[in-house]
C-alpha cells in the first residue's frame, strides 16, 4: 500500500524533522518517531501485554501468520525459566493468544529458543523452529504440535560430532517446497531439504571476509523473491558483516555491504529489512541500496558495543540505560501486512517494538 496521495502531501514536512526521537517529551513518555519519507515509524518498545505467569527471556524471534497474529520465540535458559513456554503468541493489538514450546525449554541450560519462521504448505500454515545449542530443527503446527524433528544431519558427511550441529533459521524455496538451515553457530554450512525432510544438499563452511561462498556465523537467511529480481538465496553472513546472495542451488552470485552485524532478513514490496544486533534496523531497497538505518547513531552503538570499555555487551543488561527511539541488539524482525515492522532484541530481559508506520 503505497499511498503516494498522502506521501506526496506529507513527505515535505516530514523530511524537515530530524530522523529520530522527534515525538519524544523529556519523560520519554510519547512514542519516539525514526526514519524518514516513506520509511518513517513510530516506535512502541515493550509491546505486547506479557501474562503475570510468562516471563521473558531473550527474545530471539518473530513472525507473523495470515490472520495477523504474532508469534515471538524467546529463550528460556539462562534467565533461570527452565520449563517456561518459548513461543508466545500476541493479536494485532498486543494482546495475549496462546503459548506453548515449554518442551524444548528443558533441553539445556544455554540458549534454546532462536528462529522462528511461517510457511503456508497447501491450505495450512506451518511453524518452522530452530533450537540452537538442542541441535533441533521443528516443524509444527501453528498452535506447536510437532510434525517432525530433524537433528544433526550427519548425511551431509560434514559432522563427526553431533554438538556440531548449532543451527540458527531457515528459509523457504519459492516453487519446490524445499527449505534452506543455517548452521550459523555450528560448522558454518547451509544445508537443504525437501519438503518431507529428506536431506538434499550442503554448502558453504567456515570463512573469512576474503572468501565468498563461506561464512563467519551465517545466522540468518532469506529467498529474495522481491518484483524484478530472479529468486536468490540471501545470507547473513554476520560476523563477517555483509550479505551474500546465492542461486538456489547454492552457487554463489554477489555481496551486499551496507551491514554491520546482520542478523536475519525480511521483505515487502521493493524493500528488504533487516536487523542488526549493531544497534539498528536496515532497509534496502529493490537494488539493495541503504535506503535507511532505523534507529542509528553512531555514538549510541559506541556505547552499545562498549567502545572503549572492558569489552562485552553490557548495555543489554541495563534496561535502565535504554533510550526511546534507540535499539540495542536488533536479533530478527518482520513486516506485517500494513507495513508495521516487529523488532525483538537479544537482551536479557527481552524486548518486543514495534514499528508503526506513520508515511
């Protein structure tokens, strides 16, 4: 929905404010506005009404399904809520539907919740599910009935051990109903399957900024089917900061700077979003040209990151020192169908935004 009447009548004023926190009062008690033109967005951090018996964790990822309805994967570990659901799931409004997922909470005391990703197979909506150190991929039911697992895939004849086998998202096949694993924290490859969960084929490994086609922490990944570009296999490849777009069988095409830390990816119309854990939201548009990073001030991910200091992400421990309009660790994010965008952020006590858009 482009709406260009209004765009037109209000994108003069609009590009005359600064890009961030013009809404805000000294209380910091009105919605921060970032972003310009178009791209502008009202932000709500701490969406979502939370039940008194759910607590958050690290909130690791989201998604939307085709009623609207908003599911957020947490991790349940290290905070002590060992046995607490990992997915909830929210209305438009924010207010609470349903949990479930407190099965893959008791896997280990480290990280187990992280992606989360919706694919429509037929007439059904499924849940993709990533379960990083459980070394556990599952497909479920959108209310989490468990269709099948898939564990470390030794067919692959890359893994000698099966905590090798970290994986991070996954992504979809345009036309053949297979389905790409990154094994971001793990041995580095991107392994995909069929539909049914047969394994087809491996690729990529471990590598540094100067080979294309292997990865340092490839922790998220995207089929970019966007209007006037052939289908490509798109990579986080984060720790090396850039994406790397592949065919779809895996043969490497291009590289896309613009990034510091990308984290996962998602698309609408022209424009291509993604977070990252460096303290903002990027967007791309059609040709992959920063279009905007949300959020972003220099200074401001100095601080995140520690700049200077004994090393280590503090900040993301210190809710106290968050500031409206602002991101800490950006760790996935996705467009709704009216162009709001969902942030949820790797810190400690968990943090669901959302981004209205006001353009």
């Amino acid at each position: 929905m482009n709406r260009r009447s209004f765009l037109r009548a209000s994108t003069a004023a609009v590009a005359t404010v600064p890009a961030i926190l013009r809404a805000t009062d000294k209380a910091g008690s009105k919605a921060a506005v970032i972003g310009n033109g178009e791209h502008t967005y009202e932000c709500h951090h701490g969406w979502g009404q939370l039940p008194a018996h759910l607590k958050w964790g690290e909130t690791h990822g989201v998604a939307i399904d085709s009623e609207g309805l908003i599911y957020v994967k947490n991790n349940t570990g290290p905070s002590g809520l060992r046995h607490q659901d990992c997915i909830v799931v929210f209305d438009p409004a924010g207010n609470f539907v349903r949990s479930f997922g407190s099965e893959y909470s008791a896997f280990n005391i480290h990280t187990v919740g992280h992606g989360i990703d919706i694919r429509r197979e037929g007439d059904t909506e499924y849940l993709y599910l990533t379960h990083t150190w459980a070394g556990l991929v599952t497909k479920t039911t959108l209310k989490g009935e468990i269709v099948w697992a898939l564990s470390t895939p030794w067919e692959s004849g890359v893994y000698k051990d099966r905590k090798e086998f970290i994986p991070t998202n996954v992504a979809f096949h345009p036309t053949d109903g297979s389905f790409y694993i990154a094994d971001g924290y793990g041995t580095g490859h991107i392994l995909r399957y069929s539909l049914d969960g047969r394994f087809l084929a491996v690729f990529g490994g471990k590598g540094g900024r100067d080979q294309h086609g292997r990865f340092s922490t490839p922790h998220g990944l995207w089929v970019d089917t966007r209007p006037g570009r052939d289908p490509q296999l798109c990579i986080c490849d984060r720790a090396n900061g850039r994406l790397e777009y592949f065919s779809l069988d895996g043969k490497y095409q291009s590289t896309v700077e613009g990034v510091s830390f990308p984290a996962h990816l998602d698309t609408r119309g022209d424009v291509l979003l993604c977070p990252d854990l460096h303290a903002r939201v990027t967007l791309f548009d059609r040709n992959n040209q920063v279009i905007t990073h949300l959020g972003f001030d220099q200074a401001w991910t100095d601080r995140v990151l520690n700049k200077g200091g004994q090393g280590g992400f503090i900040m993301r421990t210190k809710p106290e020192t968050w500031e409206n309009g602002r991101f800490i660790h950006p760790h996935d994010a996705c467009f709704d169908r009216e162009g709001n965008i969902f942030v949820v952020e790797w810190v400690s006590v968990g943090r669901v935004t959302k981004l209205r858009k006001v353009a």
